[in-house]
C-alpha cells in the first residue's frame, strides 16, 4: 500500500496471472481516505496534504500524486496493463476452453467500449476455440475496421500490441502508421 514497490506490484499481478489464474480480475489502486491509516501514511511521507482537493480525490481507478515508490502515471499505467494483461492476453475462459464463458464477458465489454479491440480478439478466440470459423473472420474484420477508422483502437493498439501479437498480426506490419480519426459507428444489427 503506501510503501509498496514497483517489484512488489509486479509480483502481485505475476502471482494472479500465474498461480491464481482468475477468470476475471480488477486490479485497483488503493486510496487514502481521510481518517484511515493510509491517509496519515501519505501525509506523513509528504505525497498529500491533508486539505479539501485531498479528500475529493478518493477514486480506486486512477492516483492523482506521485510518492516516493512509484510516480502517479507509472502505477496508473501499470494498473491498466495488469488488467489487460490478466484479463483479456492471459484470459483463463479461453485457456479452460469456456467458450460460452468467454464469449459472455467479452461482448459485455464490446456493449460497453465498442472500439476495445482486446476484447473484438477474445471474441475471435473463443469463436476460433468453439469451431465457428464465420465468428473468427467476423471478429478479425472488426478489429482491422476499427484500428482503421477509430482513434481510440490505434491508440490501444499502438500503446498495448506488445501484449496482443496476433491482433498486431491482423492488422498487418503497418499499424503504427495509423492516423487518428474520428470514431465509426457501431454496426446495426449485427452480432457475433
């Protein structure tokens, strides 16, 4: 918590992917709130005064100060990919064979954030796992659609492909070279 070192983050998030191997996981941040141990801890190592902006900044999703273990954007960046990571590269649906399981959790995510193109590609493996070749060119062609047109697809792509060869695969060699755009609506009526 308040002294936990960036080594120490990554072997929580190693012992989750590896040894518990949930099907689901949500990597938060935790907040000091006013009153609590954590928040005199932060206060005492000089990262939060105690004052009014201090106590309105209490989300579990996102730090708004550096401390000395590890900078604000550094844990927000490492909480996003774990949960990436863990989520939807590692995810243990797919690894299980739970087809039905993986697919339910992937299209919720698709209704939610329709450019995540991670989840577009746990849609194509688990089609690709339960045999339904229609359901994996379907996903494919969605994900270079949106990598094609929609800003926030380049962006998770330029930013997390490390973790997702084979959708950098799909998109071909030149994804990098992107240009922004504008966001594509979501198709009517179509479903996979």
């Amino acid at each position: 918590f308040p002294e936990e070192t960036a080594e120490q983050m990554h072997y929580t998030i190693t012992y989750v992917k590896n040894v518990l191997k949930p099907n689901w996981t949500q990597f938060l941040i935790a907040t000091p709130i006013v009153g609590s141990e954590m928040y005199d801890a932060f206060i005492k190592a000089g990262c939060i005064t105690n004052s009014p902006e201090a106590w309105t900044r209490t989300l579990t999703n996102h730090r708004y100060f550096n401390s000395p273990w590890i900078s604000a954007d550094d844990l927000n960046e490492l909480r996003h990919r774990a949960n990436l990571e863990c989520n939807f590269a590692h995810n243990y649906d797919l690894a299980w064979g739970s087809c039905s399981s993986a697919l339910a959790l992937f299209r919720s995510v698709t209704r939610l954030y329709p450019f995540h193109i991670f989840a577009w590609d746990g849609i194509r493996r688990a089609e690709r796992l339960s045999g339904n070749a229609t359901g994996v060119q379907a996903a494919a062609e969605r994900i270079r659609e949106l990598v094609r047109h929609d800003s926030r697809s380049q962006e998770l792509l330029q930013k997390y492909g490390d973790l997702f060869a084979d959708v950098v695969e799909i998109c071909g060699a030149d994804f990098h070279k992107f240009v922004p755009t504008t966001p594509i609506p979501e198709p009517r009526g179509q479903r996979l």
